[in-house]
C-alpha cells in the first residue's frame, strides 16, 4: 500500500490521525486514504476532495490563533506553566486565575515576543502568561479580558505521581454475576459480593478484589450480556442488587416474595448458561412493588440527598430508562425530538412519567447503598484496597451515554484493535469513540464526570484498554478491522484526570496495557504511578522465552491468565485453541497452531522446572510422547498427558508470579475450583455463550459460594502468592 498524498497527511497528523503504524509483528503499515477520509469525516473534517482538503488544512494550521485562550489547559503540580493568549496585535490583555473553592489570582506576563500572524485579514499577536508553581490540585478556570474581548479556559492541575501503597498485595480477580451462593436470584450480586470481601480479606488476608465492570445495561429483554459493553458506564446495572436486603421489599408479603426467588434459585445448582432476562424479570418484579409501597420512613430524604448529588447526569440516565421502556431500546430509531436529549419533549416525557423515572433513580439509589455496604464489608475484614472496579472501553451506540452525550461522540466509526497474536482478524467492538475536540471544548466534563463515579465504590479502578487514553483504532462503518487507524487523545489531560480523581479517592489506578503497545506508553505510566498489567502466558524475553520472575516488572497487576483467555486449568489443557478452531478464528491451520501453542506451554513448563517450582518428572511425562525437538500435532495427546497434573502445575505458576517483584498479584477465581471454559471469546457475540458462563469445576458442575470458600485450595494459593507458610 502506497504513502498518502502530502496535503492528506499533513491534514490527518493535525488531527491527531495515523497516516502509518507498526503492526503487532513490527510491520509497518500505511492506511488508506478511504480509512483516512473517513475518519477525518468523523472529526467534523471534510477530506473528500482535494480542494477541500487544503481548505481544511489552512484552518487547522491557524486553529491555536483563532482562539483567544485554548479551550484547556492541563499542568502537573508544583510545576509552572505558561498559557497563549491570541489577541489583535497590540491589544492589552490581563488574565486571571479562578481558583476551585473560590479565590482569584492575577497572573503576571512574561516578557516573550512571538511574532503575529495574520488570521483572516487581522493581523493576531501572541501573550504569554505565567501560572504559578503552587496552584493546588484540582479544576479551576482561566478568564482573559482584552477590551470588550474575554475568554474562559479549563485549567486542570493533576499530580505529577500517583502515591503507590508500599510493599505487596494481593486479590481474586472475578466476574460477580458468575458466582452465586445458595441465596442467589440465578446469579451473582452484590451480596454475594460483599460475603467474598469478608471471606477473603479476614480469612486469607486478601487486599482487594477485582471486579468485572458493573456498569449498567438497559432496563429491557434482551439484556445485554457484556459487561464491556454497557449503555452507561457511570451508572449501575441494578441486576446486581440483593432484592432480599432491600429495606422496602420488608413490606412485601414474604410468601410473595419467596415465589419468586425460589425459581429462581433453583437455577443456580442448574449445568445451565445464566440468563439474564429471566433473572431481571423476576428481579423488577419485586422492585417495582416495593417502589409502589415504599412510604416517608427517613430513607425518602437519603434518596432525595442522593438524587440532588447526582444531578442532571442521573435525570438523564433515569430518563433515558423510562424512554427504553415506552419506546424500546433501539434509541436511534426513536422519534428524532426524542433522540435530543435536551429537547422540549423529553422535558415533557419526564413529566408525564415521573414515576417511571423516579423508579429508575430509586434503583440507582439502591445500588449505590449495597456497594457502599460492599466496600465497607471490605474496610471491616481488613482489605486496604477492597473492590477494583473494571472500566470498560467504551458504550453501546443505542445505551444512556451515546445519548445524553451524543456532540462528544465520534459518529460513523466504531472502536476497536488491529490484528495481533490472539486476534488474528483484529475487532471492531461497535462502539462510538470520545471525539477528542468535542472534549476539549468541554475541558473534558463528561470524561472526568465518569471517572469521578469510578472511584466512589472502591479502593481502586482498573482501566480495560488504557492504551485508549493515548491512541485508539477507529474502524470506518462498514469496513473491516484491518481497514482502520488509530487516532491520538491527549494522553496528558485523559491520564491526569484519572489520577487526580484517584488522589481524590485514596485510590490506585491499574492499566491493561495488553496488545499493540508502543513501548514508551508503558514507561510513561509507570512514570505516574500507574500499574501496568501483565498476564504469566504473555511474558516473554526478547529471545521469546518465558521472562524469568526475577526480570518482570515492580508496578504491575500480575496473573497467570485474564477474562479474555481460558481459566488456567483450560490453557494448559489447550482449550482456547480449540475453541478458536471450531469457531473459524484462527488465521493459520489447526495442526500448526497446536503445534505452536503447545511448544509455548511445554517452555512454560520447562521454566517451572528451572525456577525449583516443578519436577523434572512431570515435564517429562507430559512430553514424553514427543520426538526431540518436536511436540504432537494432536491436541488429545497433549490433554491426556498433562491432565493428571494439572493441579500442581497450577500451584507452581502461581508460586512463580510469587517469585516475581510485581507490587500486585491476582488470583483468578476460576482457578480455584478448576474450572476450564473461558467467559468470553474475543471475536465472537452469540457463537459462544460470552459473560454466561457461571463458575463450574473441571466436570462443569456449578460450584456455589457456600463451596468455595470452604475449598482448601483457595487457602493453599493464598498462601503461594503471599508467601504465607500458616
């Protein structure tokens, strides 16, 4: 593929827009033009012709001086900075600093010419003015004046350095909706989580645990599976609320009430896929008449506290539930004056039901009170982290947030990743992209709005795709994941955000910085006090061995396995090439895939043996079938041999992240009780039962709460990550 025409290129690098990258094999490869246009039609550019993409040009190469302040400015604390100010040249300009909390400062003028450029026939000249080193932490506002002139600017002052928690910690890593315990309504909840905190911070000394996302979904069948892809990402999905402990149900005949979490918890002992639908059905069955009961018992004024809080953007959530509920959830197919989310008619729809609206408040009220009681739960057994939540990468074109925030949204294009070595076809996730300047021009509102709301139920948050606050691949509709390219996002504004929302929270922040990296990113965020994640099976020296612990990194969330790959026991036992085989995903034949795959695990073996964690005798066995040099083309073989030891082989890749100097260790729970199948696979919607998986055992037999933390292998691999000999 040829270079892009000059004037195209110039024009995609002033937006921020890849004109060439370097694949996962270290490749570099050129985008087309159609990929560049079309993103660029995304930003609001006009490429389309020749013409009309020198035009677009000239106006971005004058953009800066067209504006009297930028409409941002993010600073590192302690440091000074310098603000542009673009005024007619020889105009008076004073600027001031409002202070968050109130105060204003007077900032002083530094003595810098800078020659003026001509603008549309005015000739604009240049100030430069001075913000001083001690400004605190925080969001505050820039206003410039110039004679009857003014500007107001965003100034964010984020920390230089996150404070990282000395010495080491450890947690599980789980999917709440799959581990249910004897009182689940057909899934995991919050109870359940908050019985998990106290198991594992008082009984193993756990210090955090790693949730799924558990943001919402929309209120109607059929109920979005994938936590990664949410209808808001600031908001809840009250599927995971414990009906039982919600104070209004008291006034319900119980009888009522235990018909209906009967059936339902008859599923949970059930080989069976979790289902949402049914499990929400029952679920706002109860809610809603205990909504329509609930009387002024003193809970009314904490609910009308919480609401005034959350403001405009839980009036909109709400809202936008009510309007699911009369019009469907296909949002873009509503009626267009329903598609503004600041239109005349919605302002009358809340009115008309404000009920309905003010039931989708109350649920949001009524998570926010279980996680609360959740991370308390975990402050109580002794956790110094207590829940991690999970950020996703983006929302559901048709879900709560594209809607009320529709102008900050990139239209036409959809997130996701170029091809890499477990995604052979590269993604497209079907999800609207943050449009760089809509940010800009808010001083990034909405984003640290969703960041903020993060961090309120928990001791730290880990960001899926966090290489997404630098670049992200935009893939043009219609067009394969191969035919995108990545666009760049202020990392230093999006990072710092996330950091001083962090600082605000006492919390940490962890980066799943997996994939096609560029390798100064990683450095970067550990530069800043954010941990990096590495996963055991990706871990490689540059001679493409397995990485020795003593060679891994400090600042990282370390794990033998993720969400996105099979539970240990199912790796090890070469369960994610098959399934990728029989699903058509893989890019190269089966047999040398195997082939492939196989040597990568029996190296992993062979290093457990050289780091003193495995014996030589079960390496032996399980590649004693195979000639010097070679592994078996069959994957049966393979199963056979290593699965009479597969427990220990465990044991030992646990004991060998324990080696490691990584500052956090995860233990998946899956591995717990042995479970093999993967709970998502990545490239697939409905081929494969993603984010329905319940936890089972080796024999896919569902595995309950109540059996789980009475199984001495949770103690035993607790004792391996944290170096306990009791």
């Amino acid at each position: 593929m040829t270079s892009l025409d000059p004037v195209l290129a110039d024009l995609a690098a002033a937006h921020g827009v890849a004109a060439f990258f370097h694949d996962w094999r270290g490749g570099e490869r050129h985008v087309s033009e159609p990929a560049v246009v079309s993103v660029l039609a995304a930003l609001g550019v006009d490429a389309s012709t020749p013409d009309a993409a020198r035009e677009a040009l000239a106006r971005a190469r004058d953009g800066q001086w067209r504006d009297m302040l930028p409409s941002y400015l993010v600073v590192r604390g302690g440091a000074t900075a310098r603000v542009a100010v673009h005024v007619p040249h020889g105009d008076a300009v004073t600027v001031d600093l409002e202070v968050e909390g109130g105060g204003l400062i007077s900032l002083a003028q530094l003595m810098i010419w800078v020659d003026p450029r001509d603008v549309d026939g005015e000739l604009i000249g240049e100030a430069t003015f001075e913000i001083p080193d001690d400004v605190q932490l925080g969001y505050h506002y820039l206003h410039a004046k110039s004679g009857e002139r003014s500007a107001r600017a965003q100034l964010i002052v984020v920390p230089d350095q996150l404070v990282v928690p000395a010495g080491r910690h450890w947690g599980f890593m789980l999917q709440v909706y799959a581990v249910r315990s004897r009182d689940s309504w057909g899934m995991g909840d919050l109870r359940d989580l908050a019985d998990l905190v106290t198991w594992s911070g008082h009984d193993l000394g756990a210090d955090f645990l790693l949730v799924n996302p558990l943001h919402a979904a929309g209120p109607v069948a059929p109920m979005e599976p994938s936590p990664y892809y949410p209808s808001s990402r600031r908001f809840v999905n009250p599927i995971y609320l414990r009906v039982d402990d919600v104070p209004e149900v008291a006034a319900l005949p119980p009888e009522d009430v235990e018909a209906v979490a009967s059936v339902l918890r008859a599923r949970n002992v059930v080989d069976e896929d979790l289902d949402r639908d049914v499990v929400w059905s029952a679920k706002r069955e109860i809610l809603e008449r205990a909504f329509a009961v609930r009387n002024d018992d003193g809970r009314r004024g904490s609910f009308d506290q919480f609401v005034a809080v959350e403001g405009d953007a839980l009036r909109d959530f709400a809202t936008w539930c009510a309007l699911v509920d009369r019009h469907g959830a296909a949002t873009r197919e509503w009626p267009a004056e329903l598609q503004d989310v600041r239109s005349t008619q919605v302002d009358a729809f809340r009115d008309t039901e404000a009920n309905l609206v003010e039931f989708h408040a109350w649920l949001q009220f009524l998570c926010s009170q279980q996680l609360t009681s959740v991370q308390a739960a975990a402050g109580a057994a002794g956790m110094s982290m207590g829940v991690v939540n999970d950020l996703a990468v983006g929302v559901s074109r048709d879900g709560a947030d594209a809607w009320a925030f529709k102008s900050a949204l990139a239209h036409g294009v959809a997130l996701g990743a170029p091809a890499d070595m477990y995604n052979q076809q590269g993604q497209t996730w079907n999800l609207p992209p943050w449009r760089p300047d809509a940010l800009a021009a808010s001083g990034f509102a909405p984003f640290r709005d969703l960041v903020r709301a993060s961090f309120r139920h928990g001791g730290g948050l880990r960001i899926d795709h966090i290489i997404g606050l630098f670049r992200q691949w935009w893939v043009p509709e219609g067009a394969s994941p191969a035919d995108g390219t990545y666009v760049r996002l202020d990392h230093e504004a999006m990072v710092g955000i996330v950091m001083l929302e962090a600082t605000r929270a006492g919390a940490v922040v962890i980066g799943e910085d997996l994939g096609n990296v560029e390798p100064w990113v990683r450095d970067y965020l550990r530069s800043r006090g954010v941990y990096g994640t590495s996963i055991l099976w990706f871990e490689h020296d540059d001679a493409g061995h397995p990485r020795a612990p003593e060679h891994w990194r400090e600042l990282c969330l370390a794990s033998v396995t993720t969400h996105d790959l099979p539970p240990t026991a199912g790796y090890l036992t070469g369960e994610h090439v098959e399934l990728r085989y029989e699903l058509g995903l893989l890019e190269r034949p089966i047999d040398e895939e195997r082939r492939s795959d196989e040597a990568a695990r029996v190296a992993w073996l062979h290093a457990l043996v050289a780091a003193g964690l495995l014996d030589a005798e079960i390496v032996t066995a399980v590649t004693k079938v195979a000639e010097p040099g070679t592994v078996s083309p069959r994957r049966d073989n393979f199963h056979t041999r290593v699965e009479p030891y597969v427990d220990r082989i465990v044991d030992a890749l646990y004991a060998d992240l324990a080696a490691t100097p990584a500052r956090l260790i995860g233990i998946y729970l899956p591995d717990v009780v042995g479970d093999r199948r993967p709970v998502n696979q990545p490239g697939t919607i409905d081929e494969y039962p993603n984010w329905r998986v319940p936890m089972a055992d080796e024999k896919e037999r569902p595995v309950l709460l109540e059996e789980l933390m009475a199984s001495p292998r949770a103690a035993r691999l607790a004792r391996l990550v944290s170096g306990s000999t009791t």
